[in-house]
C-alpha cells in the first residue's frame, strides 16, 4: 500500500499570453490545442532541472517487510502519466520520454493514450513506468484540488478550469486568465520549500510560454 505523506501547495498562473500563443499554433497547425500540453511542457522542464530532481522519483519499498529499507530513485527521462476518466474507472496512460517531444507533439500522445485507454486498446506497456503524473480536473469542472499521488511516484499536479480573474502588476489592475494548479507530493521525499519553488518555476514558464515550444530535452 501506498506509504505516502501527502501535502498539496497550490496556486494561479496568468495565462493570458499562453492562450494567445496557444490559439496562434492551433491556426498554424489546424489542431487543437489545449492548455494541457503546456503545462506538461513546463512540468517536464522543472522535473529536469537539478533543483527538483527529487519530484521525478518513485521510492521503492515494501511496506509489510519491517526489515526493508526503503529508496528513493530519481528518474532523468520524464515519463508523464496523464490521469484519463474512462468507462472502466481512472487510467494513467504513460508518455515515455515527454521531455524530449514539443508541445504539439505532447498533445498528439496525450490524444493518443487518452483514446487508447478508453477503448481499452492500449498496451500493458503504456499503462507503466510513469515517473510523474499530472491529472487535468479541470476537464469536468472545478478549479483546485488534492491530487492523489500515483504510487510509487512522488508527486502530481492537478491543472483547474481556467477563468477570466482580477491580475495586479506593478499597481494596475486588468482581466486575465487564471489557470489554477495543485501541486502535490510525498513529504518523505520532497520538503514544502521545493515544491512551492518547483510551482513557482512552473507557473513563471506558463506566463512566459515562448520557450515551452521546444522540446525540454533534446
């Protein structure tokens, strides 16, 4: 069973700029994107910065074994697991090395696995070896949330519905779009400081989102 200590931190990005940036590549490429893909392409440039290595780990134990010590192995590849409702319950379906891919193409596998899972056709293969998950509730309805960490993993994100909300910077006021996101981890592996810094960095590459087109990893 899963041994975790859970504990979520959660906050706002402005998304604004990514929605424009985000409807000029669905007119360039005539496929729709969704702000999911972004965030997969932020997450994954934060779980490869040495910083917050710890948040691409899975810790390896065994829980009715007193005698055994548990590890902690922290991953290089990102291997993203996107949490997908379907008729048979909750799947994760696994992007294996996400890090390496731009963000049309992250959005092409999350089509394909989220499809795949659904019609029960996917590989065993496919639904293992996750090295992070992120979960978009947003999809249904709702804005934060207290993700489930995916065992043996050490961390999730959960990505809200986004909504039009007040944005101040440097004493103006304007509308913007506020994506909201949840970040949660396994205490044991990650302290808070490191996760509220991974989300800042996390939040600060969705509101500067040029440099989420490439891949994060070559």
């Amino acid at each position: 069973m899963n041994q975790a200590v859970h504990f979520t931190v959660m906050d706002e990005a402005d998304v604004s700029a990514l929605d424009h940036l985000r409807k000029r590549l669905a007119g360039a490429s005539g496929e729709k994107v969704s702000f999911l893909p972004f965030v997969c392409s932020a997450m994954c440039r934060v779980l490869g910065d040495s910083r917050f290595r710890a948040l691409n780990a899975t810790v390896d134990e065994k829980p009715n074994d007193a005698a055994y010590e548990a590890s902690i192995i922290q991953h290089r590849s990102v291997h993203l697991g996107i949490a997908t409702d379907t008729d048979s319950g909750l799947m994760v379906p696994v992007i294996k090395d996400a890090d390496r891919l731009g963000v049309l193409e992250i959005g092409r596998a999350i089509n394909a696995i989220a499809e795949g899972a659904r019609s029960r056709s996917i590989g065993r293969d496919q639904l293992s070896g996750s090295t992070f998950t992120i979960s978009n509730v947003g999809s249904h309805a709702g804005r934060f949330a207290t993700p489930v960490i995916n065992y043996p993993e050490a961390g999730i994100i959960a990505v809200g519905r986004a909504r039009e909300g007040m944005v101040v910077s440097k004493g103006t006021f304007r509308v913007g779009l506020l994506l909201p996101l949840s970040l949660a981890c396994d205490h044991r592996v990650v302290d808070g400081a490191a996760a509220a810094l991974a989300l800042a960095e996390v939040i600060s590459l969705l509101q500067n989102p040029e440099q989420l087109l490439t891949p994060a990893r070559g």
